[in-house]
C-alpha cells in the first residue's frame, strides 16, 4: 500500500500542512516524504499509534536551514493537535538504508521533542518497511529509492531482539507486573514470530488473530490479556494474580525465543 489514498482521513489536514510547510522551509532540498509503521500497514488508531514518517534531503542541513525545520515543528504543534504523534528522522538520500554506527547524525522529532542531530529509532526493519511498505507523500516510490534492505538484514535484527532484548527483559523481576509491559511485549513478540515465519509484518491488532490461529492453546490466555490491556475495555483481568501473569509471560518470551530459534538455526543464547 504506497497510495495517498490509503491515509487516514483524520490525518490528511496535518500531514498536507507538513507537507506545506516544508516546502515552504527547505524546498529542493526535500527528496521526499515517506509515512511507514502503523499508518503504512493499514492500522492507524487515532488514540494510541504514533505517525511514523522519514523525510529524506537531498544534502544534509545546515544552521538556519535546521532552524527553519524546527519552526515547521513548532507551528504544527499550535495548529493540529496530533502533531505531537509525529515522530520522524531527516536522513540524507545518499545514508539511506544505513544504520548505526555507520549511519551519521541527524535531525529528528518525537515525543514533542526536535533535536537537530542525533539517531532515532532506526534499523533495518524500519528501512525495509520504508522501501516495501511505505505510503509516499512526496517524492519518487518507495520501490525506487536508490537502496536495498535484504531480508537476512532484518531477521538479523529480529534475533538480536530476541537473544538480547527480550531475554534482558525476562530477567527484570517486576517487569511483567506492569500492563504497559504485558500488552508492549505479547504483541510485539507475536510480530516477530510473524514476521520470521510470514517474511512480512504486520500491526499489533492485526497479529492477534495469527497468533490465535498459530500458537499452541497454552498462550490464549495471556495474548487475549494483552489484548484486554490494549483495547481497555474490560478492568478485569483473565488472571488471578499480577504474579501468575508476569511468570506466565517470562515464559512466552522463553517460548518464542524457541521458536525464533528454528529460524535462525540455533539455540537461543549459543554463539
């Protein structure tokens, strides 16, 4: 799905402004603007999902030149009350596709939050998503943008996930008793799983029902918690206790390092 027609219409007034503004503040230094994440994949939620975008340059920014595009920001922000959902990098075309260290510093906004240089969350995940999955706003198709993310690239990223992440996270003692973490790390465990085994990705709510459909029964319970988490509309939770809960999902973590192993032929934590 790379149309503009494919927005939500909810977001159309904000991201034609950005757009505006844009132009009107760096003009041909712009190469283009690409929405990925949630909003690319079909499942935008107007209260929970973040506008993930990349703006690629042209040339790197300069002095005023940053200046002016933290103004765009700060217009946004007093005009359209989701401005404060984008979140984005400013990557020059010729460090497409790179990722740290190779990639250099650069301007980027989230949260609020314009720094005009740094890194942001980007790996290659995200550059495959940009190139396969990405809604273009401005500028040449995804699929002609002058870089390549091979797949072995991302299920690299996704086993440093799992063998590093995750089992840092399963080792925390309270971690799990925490709804946010329920609901962050069911979900997004069940992505990787599907992005491993489906070679594609999909959105937290649109995993659910793989998830239902592929895993054994014993994980039911706790992927229709995390559900219950995101959705909030049920207060009670499937569980006894926060603590039968937290063990329950340390253990599906365990579960799905096992099986992210298959794909990556070896065991979790062998080198």
């Amino acid at each position: 799905m790379n149309e503009k027609t494919a927005l939500p219409p909810t977001l159309v007034p904000l991201l034609d402004g950005y757009q505006k503004l844009l132009h009107s503040a760096l003009g041909d230094l712009i190469h283009g603007v690409y929405l990925y994440g949630s909003t690319a994949l079909g499942a935008y939620e107007p209260t929970r999902s973040d506008i993930d975008f990349l703006t690629l340059l042209n040339r790197p920014l300069q002095g005023s030149e940053l200046e002016r595009l933290r103004g765009v920001h700060l217009w946004l922000e007093r005009e359209f009350e989701d401005a404060g959902k984008l979140e984005g990098m400013y990557i020059p075309l010729t460090d497409a596709g790179l990722t740290v260290p190779q990639l250099p510093e650069h301007p980027w906004y989230a949260n609020g939050r314009f720094m005009p240089k740094g890194h942001y969350d980007i790996n290659h995940v995200t550059w495959w998503t940009v190139k396969n999955r990405a809604i273009s706003l401005v500028g040449p198709a995804p699929a002609d943008l002058p870089f390549d993310v091979p797949w072995e690239r991302v299920v690299e990223t996704m086993q440093y996930n799992l063998e590093h992440y995750w089992a840092g996270k399963a080792a925390r003692r309270f971690l799990f008793f925490l709804d946010e973490w329920i609901e962050f790390s069911v979900l997004t465990l069940c992505r990787i799983h599907y992005t491993l085994a489906e070679r594609d990705l999909l959105s937290k709510t649109a995993v659910v029902d793989y998830a239902l459909q592929t895993f054994p029964p014993r994980w039911h319970r706790l992927i229709r918690e995390a559900l219950r988490v995101r959705e909030g509309r049920e207060k009670k939770s499937v569980f006894s206790s926060r603590r039968e809960r937290s063990q329950e999902a340390k253990e599906f973590v365990a579960f799905v390092r096992e099986e992210g192993a298959h794909f990556f032929n070896k065991k979790p934590g062998s080198q």
